[in-house]
C-alpha cells in the first residue's frame, strides 16, 4: 500500500495550508507598507494543481526551475474593497479572519491525519 | 518548513512597528523642546516601510524567499517649526522668538496606536504558527 495515496488529500492540503499562511502573514506584516498590494492564494487551484502531478512540468536537471513547489504560480492579488490613500490594499480584518480561518482548517486536517495513523496502527496490532 | 517563515515574517513586522513606535515616542519627547534658532530645531521623524519581496532570488539559489517588510529608512519632516513671541526666555533670538518643533500630539498619539496594533497582530500570527507547529509535531502520537 502506498502512504502518499493512504493519506489522500489531507496530506496535500496541509503543504498548501502552509503556503497560504505564509502569504497572509506577508500581507499583515505590511498592514502599513505604502503602496503595498494584498495578495493571496487561490486554494481550490493551488490543491488540484498538488493533487494532479501530471500538471506539473519535469524537473530531471538540477538547474531546471520547479515552478510548482511552492504554488506561487497561484498568488493572485486581492480585489480591494478599499484603497487607503497611500496606495495599500490590505483589509486587516479581512486578512486576520482569513489568517484563523487557514489555521483552523489546517487543524482540521491534521486531526484526518491523526485518525488515519490511528486506523493504520490499530490494523498493525491487531488487537 | 513553511510555517517556520511565519516566524521570519512576523518578526520583521515587529521590528519595523517598534521602529514606528520608537520614532514617535522620539517625536512626543521633542516636541516642547525649544530653540533660539529656526535651523536646530528638532525635526519630527518618520520610518518609511518597504515591502521584501525577494522570491525571484529563491528560485536561482534555492535559498529560503526573505519577505516580510523592512524599514527602508526614516525620513525628517519638512514642517517649518513654530515660533513664538517671548523675549524673557533666555533662548530667544535678537528678535524674542523662540522655535518649537511642529509636531501634532494627536497625530503622534494616533500613530503610536496604531503601531501597538500592527504589533499585538504580528505576535498572534506568530503564536498561531507556535501552535500548528506544536500539533504537527505531535501528529500520530496517542
């Protein structure tokens, strides 16, 4: 049996969960950046493009360029829906929500994991 | 580890809103401090932010992406200082004026708020990626 397809989705999700809350954090660390432009990652995208390999193009040099590894072919900017007078777009309230709402799900996730090791070691046992 | 960048970024963000805050603090100090000549006056000081973006370099070294925001500076307000009529302070000029900086206490006030703001959220993001961190370390433990 392979462990990548035993994990299914969870395991995928949790790597884009990751990079999604690295892209909120850069937006509320440049709440007050001028001309700053919030950006984000489209999830539903960036999870079908990790969950299909046969999207992603062959890395079999060491200088070739994984485009895929880190989704940032998906980091699209925000539509604001306001725009402070130095140019920045980023909704605080918007970004925080957004930010608990990933680390929510990515805890969601974690707890799939957790119940499938769980299977898998009482199948182990066989107790 | 992804969510190990969350601690690089929010770090930045809390250097650069302390910056802030210092800087304000520095104006709020300053801002009775009079003069006798309108060039020694102390100038209000701001630190200009500047997003760090360097993902383009992360691909070509294979280094972790730097991002985050830094302070790219600190600039000196350009106000003219306030002068004054008071020919009995032993700091006047041959003219009775003294110079005091023109900095809004308010304006200093609301800055500082802000900051502390900007701050408490960075701390929280960075207690959130404690936490994940933490339960993904635990993962399969019973």
């Amino acid at each position: 049996m392979d462990l990548d397809n035993y994990f299914g989705i969870h395991a995928k999700a949790l790597h884009v969960r990751e990079q999604r809350a690295d892209q909120l954090a850069i937006n509320l660390s440049n709440v007050d950046t001028p001309n700053y432009k919030a950006k984000d990652i489209d999830f539903k995208t960036a999870l079908r493009q990790a969950l299909s390999p046969t999207e992603q193009m062959v890395t079999d040099a060491p200088n070739h360029i994984n485009a895929q590894a880190d989704f940032s072919t998906q980091i699209k900017y925000r539509h604001p829906s306001h725009e402070a007078m130095d140019g920045n777009t980023v909704d605080k309230e918007i970004e925080t929500a957004e930010f608990a709402h990933n680390a929510l799900s990515y805890q969601a996730s974690l707890s799939f994991l957790n119940s499938k090791i769980r299977t898998m070691m009482t199948a182990l046992r066989g107790e | 580890m992804s969510l190990g960048n969350i601690f690089e970024i929010a770090g930045s963000g809390m250097r650069a809103e302390a910056k802030r805050m210092e800087t304000s603090a520095g104006n709020l100090a300053n801002a009775g401090v009079e003069s006798g000549s309108p060039d020694d006056v102390y100038k209000a000081q701001y630190p200009i932010f500047k997003a760090v973006q360097d993902k383009a370099n992360h691909f070509m070294n294979n280094d972790k992406p730097i991002s985050g925001v830094e302070v790219a500076g600190i600039y000196e307000s350009e106000e003219d200082p306030i002068q004054r009529y008071e020919p009995h302070n032993p700091l006047a000029d041959e003219n009775g004026l003294v110079y005091t900086p023109n900095i809004s206490t308010v304006e200093e006030m609301a800055n500082m708020i802000s900051a502390s703001r900007a701050y408490q959220v960075n701390i929280e993001m960075m207690s959130t990626a404690k936490q994940l961190i933490q339960r993904t370390l635990q993962l399969g433990e019973q």
